[in-house]
C-alpha cells in the first residue's frame, strides 16, 4: 500500500507540472490586464502605469515569466508575491485555506451524514410516500441555485426571523464571527449554520439522490437474493452487503467531484462573506492578481490530486477485491 | 409498519437536530448596533462600514484601485485636503502655500510648507519636516513600485531648515502644487526602506497621522480602527471606532442596512428611489453630482490598419459633419430624465471644480439637421433605412452607415444608455452596434491589445473623471502629442485628435498656477472639443454613499472619499 502511495505520489509531480504551464498559459491568455483599474484613477499618470508595467515584467515574452514563476516554486517554495497588495502569497492562501476546509469539510460531512441514510431509506421504500418526499427534495434542491438559496436563507434567517429570546437576528448574515468578540466557538458555530446550511443543503439533494439510485442497483443485484436465501437477517442484508457495495460509486462520485465542491462553496463564501479561498480566487480573478490567481489555482489542483489518491486509496479499503502493490 | 415508524422517527430527530442547532447558539454578547452602544457609553460610539471588498493595502501611494482610498482615508492625515466646495484647506499644514504671502516663488519652482507645530504621528513620535523629505525621496524612488506619483518626480529638492518648515524646489512648474503632499505623509520612523515599500508593515497597520489608527485587520472579513488619541485636532475624532465590514454581495449588504447592523454602506448600486424605500427608516442614500463624466470618444482614425496614428482618417468618423450628425441625433432630455434618471446634464470634461466650464451644447437634438448634415456628407438612404456612402469624403460607395460602440461589462446604466443611443441613431439612418468587454480589456494596455490604445475600435462609450489638477489627464486626453502608439504606449489621445489650438490651450494650463488664466484656457479648450468633437460629453453620475439616519457631521464631498471627514461623524441614539 505505501509503495502505492509513494508512486501515486511521484505521478503526481509531472502532472501538476504539466498543469501549470496550462494553468498559466489559460490564466495569461485571458484578455485584460492587472493594470486596469490604474487606467480608472485619474490620480494615476500613463508613465506611471507603463513603468509599474515593465517593474512587474508583464511586458516580457511569456515563457520568461513563466520561468521564472516556476522557478521561484521549485527552487524556493515561494508562490511569490502579490501584484496588488505585495504580501505573499502563501501567507494570503494560508490566512483562508482553514476557513474553506472549515466550511467545506463540515458541509460536507454533514452533507454524508445526511444523504447516505436519506438515500439508502427511499430506495429500500422505492415508491412509498417517504421515497416521493425525499425525491421531490432532492429533485428541487438540485434545481435551485446555490447562491439564491443562500440569499432566502438571509431573507428568512436573518431579516424576517428574529430570536424571541433577545430580539435580535437569528443567524448573523454572514462573516465568521461577530464584529468585536472574542472569537469564541460557540459565536463561530452561529455563524456556521446559515452557510454550512445552505451548501449542505444543495449537496443532500445531489448525493441522496445518487446514492439512491446506486442502492437500487444494488438491491436488485443477485449477491442479495443469495444473502437473504443464506437467511441472514434483513438488517445484516441492508446494511452490511448493500450499502458497503453502493458507496463504491459514491466514493469516485465524491472524488470526481471535489473541484465542484469548492466552486459551490465560492458562492456561498460570497452571500455570506465568509473569508475563504473561493473569494480570494474570485478578486484575484477581477482584478488579474496573477500570482494570487495561479497560487489558489495550482494549491487546488493539488488538493484535487490528493483528493484522487485518497479516493483510490479508499476503494481498497472499502472493497477486499481491489489490491495495491 | 414498525419501519416506517423508525423511519418517521429518523426524519423528527434529524429535523430537532437542525432546530437544536439554530436554537443552541447563543448571539454573541457584545453584538450591538451603533445606536446601542453610543447609548451605553459616554464616548462616540462605533461605526460599521459595509464595503464590497477588502483594500489590498492601506498606502496610497501604492494603490490603483478605488477601494483603497475609501477606507484608507480614514487612517490618513495629508498637508491639505480639498474640501466638498473644491477648495483647499490645510490639514497638517499651517496654510496653503500661496504666492501672495510669499510661500511660493514667482517662478512657482519653490514651494514653502509649514507644519502645524506639536503635530504626533499615532505611536507619539513628532511629525516633522523630515518626513515630508522622506515621503518625497519613497515615493520618486522608481523602485518603490508607487504609482500615484502625485508630480513627486518634478520635485528636485527639499530644504528642511528647522522642524516644522519644508522648501520644496521644482525642476518645473507643478500646478497640483497645492495637492503636493494631500494623500498623507510617510513617517521615516515607522516605514522602511523605499525599495521594500511594498512589503512594508506599515501598509496594513500604519503609524499615522490621520483620525483613526488600524487596531485589527482580519483578513476577508473586517478592519477595525480605533480613535487616534494624537490627532491634531482636539476632540476628535468623535467615534472612538470604525468597523469597517466585508461583504461582497450587494443583498447581503443591503440586509444588514435593513437591520441596522451597518451604518453607512459604500456603492450601494441602487438608484436613490430604490434604495430609500427598501431601508425607509434606517437611513437613506446620500448623494451629490459626482466626478464620473459620461461620454461618446470618436475615433477619428482609420481601425484596424495596425497603425494607432492619427492616420488616415476613419471612413465614417474622421468626417466632421458625421460627427455633428451623430451629436445631433441624440436626444439628451431622454437620455437625462428617463434613460438614466437622477443624472446631470455636462456638456464638457470640464464639469466641475475650479476649471468648471459650462458651455451651451453646440449641436443640440435636432434629428432634421441630423439627416440634412448625413445627406451633405455624401451618405444616402439604403433599402433597410440604413445610409451608405455615396460621395463621402473618406468611404467608399457603397459603405454602411455602421458603427459599433464599446464599453464595459456589468454596469446596467450603461447598457440603457448605449441601447437609446441605438435607437436614436437609427431615427436618422444610422446602424450602431454594442460591444461590451470586461473592465481589464478595455482598459487594459497596449501590449494587452486594447482596442483604445490599438485604435482598433469606433466609438468608445464610458465615463471618466478628473481629480482636482486635471492638467495631466487632459493633456493625456486631448493633445496631439499624446497619441498611443508602440514609442508612446501611455498616450491616451484616444480619439487622435490632432489640434493646434487644442494644443496650445493645453500647454498655456500647464505653464502656470494662476487659476483664472488657466481656467480660461481650459474653457477655451472645452469649446473646441464640442466643435469638432472628438469626445462628446453627456452627463454626471451621482456619488455617494448610504448611512443610517443616526449618522450626523458627514458631508458627501465630490472631491473626497467615503471616510474624507470621518473625524467629524457622530452617532445619535
């Protein structure tokens, strides 16, 4: 096993190679420049601009500053620095990558928690009155937008609903912690639940619904019929041979579907100003922060990655028959 | 039927442990709103900023972006500042320099600025003359990486004779003298070497002299500042806090307005009708006629020859009478009262300010003189309503009538004004099409392949603005030397207006710091552009921003930022 991890692991450094001459080239190519709002402030000279231009090298050819991005990567583990707030880029990345996992992770446990009995209980009802409410709730909560979501949920949490106790909101209407406290867990809890909520929300819908049908298949499948000849208790049957085999798919589901995850959770960082990644990504995006931009680009290529060995190094553990060596 | 009960059972209990969740967590303690907690205490209170996103940094010297000066001007103090009357008034310094006492040589190359005296930067330090010297010697540093450089490249010299006077010398004249050291001084003590301004500390937490001091900065989410306790001015600052709160999205902002949990609320992006009614008795939208100046630039140079020159002239633009055509054809009462309500009418970039110039539109909306001016140029009615050429000075026979108009993406008001336009046009024949791009295309760079600086475009529709000295920008805009091209990539002559009065009146601006002859110059320069046209100015956008009813002592200032005058706010019950 670990030697597969090791290999995994090495595989891995090509590729991500390889990724980021795209990523830079894709990130480059895209018309515009980080100059842009210079040109909107009348304060700011032209000569002043094209001189900022030439001190960040974009006038150089391409490869050049390719080069001598991924050189300051290799040779010193350095994404660099900021074009427009000159911090590092590893400290900005590090100030919001725990406050993503934070939101994600939680989400998205929550979202497991939720959606493997959800499903696992309307396929074993297919077609009983619970079965067509979980559908119609997975079918709506596929169908709505995150970021609408998001927004009703600040509508009906914090401006329409008030906490009969003190008067005041209910749920905050976003941030990770109250203006001015002492940060406390109980104050990060509070303000958890409208975001984690509403991203969980819409990850219920979608993975009840697949892990539902995955537990059809796999409760028609014969191995059940031979469980249950072998007379083996109906709960054994349940929930020990089906549901092992029906979270099989889940798990490359999950793996195929961790960039998503962290495009989701973008919008929800947004509604509710939650200080993550996604929205460093999304101002970097704007304003063409390049460094900025490519090192949240290139720390979630890596974060797919390992996401993708751990996701094979779960098949092996979840089922006997595959085997690493 | 004992299933469906468990199962019933499962779905109450995952439901209580929603309702559990919301119902355990207490709000935190000391969550108030403003009002509140001036309530509780004696002292002024605290004030939240609800701003759609984070300052990159808080010098501005080093910013481009509008975010920065809105919230930095709050922690900086500068030796002047210009006033919501446009007038200058002194800040750290005594005066302003003037040549009437002597402060400013006859030449206008020596500048005398005294400090108040007994000034102290936020950590106790005095502020000094030195500083100025040091603030001067970072920012023309060429490897400070400043960008608003403020004319600080003209100055050769500074004398600091004692403590509290500065002899600034000039290799030639700046007219922003008075502007000089406006966007705050750097203290030489609590900075760094020039060369590392951009990793200063001091940009995220600076020693100042400005009215409230960085306490906390939380990346993403919030800064808080506290009152400084050395402002110069005794008193104030009033508030003893301002929070200012991140939060990108315009309906969650707008919720915490609603709920008192903001008190003032930058770039609301509401028209003032809209955004009254949604927080009726909160607060309300507090607006003045703003610097941004829309406007139509023609390009009067043939597009997509690979030559950014002034020539040869574009087919349908580069003929004056196309142009005056076009200027009357719009009808600009629609466009003012209903296109884009709330707006005020300009008729020249010079619209506001000392160089104010109101001058009567030379081709008012007139759509028969429109046709008669379209017929005399040589461009006749097609089949479809649209003209082509037909003995026009710079087309072919046969050529269209068609232009198409770019301006950038995601501004509504925009997209009204260019779609009226449209049909305006059409009324007298002539074809136009909208090109929106994003914000970093067109106004990106020559290298960035920017159809402004390339000359590969028709019409360009945006606004822009001028600051209180706008001699750069215009001589930028409008003289004929300042044409983009591969040796003068920073030209913004975007229109290729070529000009010998133009000229002349632009460099007659620039030779002095005597206000009348220059304002008439620029006058004389305003009248010139709404005869030929190169640009073709339609109005102001309004400025401001929203605060809540108990926020009083704040002027909405055309000139100033959001926080310009935070030391005057006061928070009532």
């Amino acid at each position: 096993m670990s030697t597969y991890i090791v290999r995994r692991t090495l595989q891995a450094i090509p590729l991500l190679l390889i990724l980021s001459v795209m990523l830079f080239a894709l990130v480059r190519m895209a018309p515009g420049g980080p100059l842009a709002q210079a040109e909107r402030n009348p304060n700011i000279t032209q000569e002043q601009i094209e001189r900022l231009r030439e001190r960040l090298g974009l006038n150089q050819p391409f490869y050049v500053q390719y080069i001598k991005w991924a050189r300051t990567i290799v040779l010193e583990g350095d994404l660099g620095d900021s074009i427009k707030s000159g911090r590092e880029v590893s400290v900005m990345i590090g100030e919001r990558i725990p406050n993503t996992l934070l939101l994600v992770g939680v989400a998205f446990l929550l979202t497991l928690c939720v959606a493997i009995p959800l499903g696992a209980l309307s396929a074993r009802k297919q077609y009983s009155l619970l079965d067509y409410v979980v559908t119609t709730f997975t079918f709506a909560g596929q169908s709505v937008p995150i970021y609408w979501l998001g927004l009703m949920a600040v509508l009906t949490f914090y401006v329409w609903i008030d906490n009969p106790f003190t008067g005041k909101p209910l749920f905050p209407a976003g941030g990770m912690y109250s203006i001015g406290s002492d940060k406390g867990l109980g104050d990060l809890l509070w303000h958890m639940v409208m975001p984690v909520g509403t991203l969980s929300l819409a990850w219920i819908a979608w993975y009840s619904r697949f892990f539902r049908a995955s537990m059809l298949d796999v409760l028609n499948a014969d191995y059940m019929r031979t469980a249950r000849a072998k007379g083996l208790s109906e709960g054994r049957v349940l929930y020990i041979h089906a549901l092992r085999n029906a979270v099989m798919p889940l798990v490359t589901m999950i793996a195929l579907d961790f960039p998503s995850l962290f495009a989701g959770a973008l919008f929800v960082e947004t509604i509710f100003s939650w200080p993550g990644m996604g929205r460093l990504f999304w101002e970097a995006a704007r304003g063409r922060d390049y460094p900025v931009l490519l090192g949240v680009i290139l720390i979630n290529a890596g974060l797919i990655v390992v996401a993708n060995i751990l996701a094979d190094i779960l098949y092996g553990v979840i089922d006997p028959r595959v085997q690493y060596d | 039927m004992n299933r469906s009960k468990r199962s019933t059972i499962f779905v109450t209990l995952l439901l209580a442990l929603v309702l559990a969740i919301s119902a355990c967590a207490a709000p935190p303690p000391q969550q108030a709103t403003g009002g509140e907690s001036a309530a509780q205490s004696d002292s002024g209170g605290q004030v939240v900023l609800i701003i759609p996103e984070e300052p990159a940094t808080l010098n501005q010297y080093l910013a481009d972006a509008a975010i920065v000066r809105q919230v930095a001007d709050a922690t900086t103090a500068g030796l002047s500042l210009v006033d919501q009357n446009g007038d200058f008034q002194p800040v750290l310094a005594e005066t302003i320099p003037s040549i009437a006492d002597g402060t400013v040589s006859e030449d206008f190359l020596t500048v005398t600025w005294k400090l108040r005296p007994g000034l102290l930067w936020s950590d106790g330090t005095p502020i000094t003359s030195d500083d100025m010297k040091f603030t001067w010697e970072a920012i023309s540093n060429p490897d400070s990486g400043a960008v608003l450089s403020n004319n600080f490249e003209k100055i050769t010299s500074i004398d600091t004779p004692d403590d509290l006077t500065a002899i600034v010398h000039y290799s030639e004249v700046n007219s922003a003298y008075p502007m000089q050291f406006a966007y705050g001084l750097l203290p030489r003590h609590a900075t760094g070497e020039p060369t590392e301004m951009e990793k200063w500390e001091w940009n995220r937490a600076p020693v100042t002299a400005g009215a409230f001091v960085v306490s906390e900065w939380n990346s993403g989410d919030s800064i808080v500042m506290d009152r400084n306790p050395n402002y110069y001015l005794d008193g104030q600052p009033y508030l003893d806090r301002l929070i200012f709160k991140v939060v990108p999205d315009p309906g969650a902002q707008m919720a915490m307005m609603i709920q008192g949990e903001g008190q003032v609320h930058l770039w609301p992006g509401a028209t003032k009708e809209d955004y009254d009614v949604q927080i009726e008795g909160e607060g309300q939208l507090q607006e003045v006629p703003g610097q941004w100046n829309m406007a139509l630039r023609f390009n009067l140079s043939q597009p997509f020859d690979d030559d950014p020159g002034a020539t040869p002239p574009h087919p349908i633009l580069g003929d004056l009478k196309v142009r005056q055509a076009l200027a009357h054809a719009i009808d600009y009462d629609t466009i003012i009262n209903d296109v884009n309500p709330g707006v005020s009418p300009a008729t020249s970039p010079f619209a506001y300010g000392w160089y104010r110039c109101d001058i009567p539109r030379t081709y008012t909306f007139d759509q028969d003189k429109a046709n008669a001016l379209l017929e005399e140029a040589g461009w006749v009615l097609g089949d479809d309503g649209i003209r082509v050429a037909s003995g026009a000075a710079n087309a072919e026979d046969g050529t269209r009538l068609s232009l198409q108009m770019e301006g950038y993406t995601n501004f509504q008001p925009l997209v009204k004004l260019e779609e009226a336009i449209v049909e305006m046009w059409k009324a007298v024949g002539v074809e136009a099409t909208i090109q929106n791009d994003d914000f970093s295309i067109i106004f990106g760079s020559l290298a960035d392949g920017a159809p402004r600086k390339t000359g590969n475009f028709d019409i360009l529709i945006y606004d822009s603005s001028l600051s209180i000295d706008p001699q750069a920008t215009i001589a930028g805009l409008f003289h004929s030397s300042a044409i983009p091209s591969a040796d003068n990539p920073a030209g913004s002559n975007y229109s290729r207006w070529v000009n010998a009065d133009a000229d002349a009146a632009i460099d007659l601006a620039g030779s002095t710091v005597d206000v009348p002859t220059r304002q008439a110059a620029y006058c004389d320069l305003a009248q010139l552009i709404d005869d030929e046209l190169p640009q073709l100015h339609l109005y102001l956008f309004t400025e401001g921003y929203g605060a809540t009813d108990k926020l009083s002592g704040y002027a909405v200032s055309i000139w100033g930022s959001l926080t310009w005058d935070a030391q005057n706010w006061k928070l009532s019950q």
